[in-house]
C-alpha cells in the first residue's frame, strides 16, 4: 500500500466512510 503510516492511523475513519457510502447507497435505491 502507498500511505501504510496513514492506513493504520486512519483505519476507523475509513471504516465510516465506507459506512456513510453505504447508507448514501441505500438512500439513493429508495424512491
């Protein structure tokens, strides 16, 4: 990995991002 210094410092900010893309994902499939 290119930044491994910034995968282990920012490791649960990463995880909320891809929570939130998830939801963003979710929201769009609905009418």
């Amino acid at each position: 990995m290119a930044y491994p210094y910034i995968k282990e410092a920012s490791s649960q900010d990463w995880n909320k991002h891809l929570n939130s893309h998830k939801l963003t994902q979710l929201q769009k499939s609905k009418p």
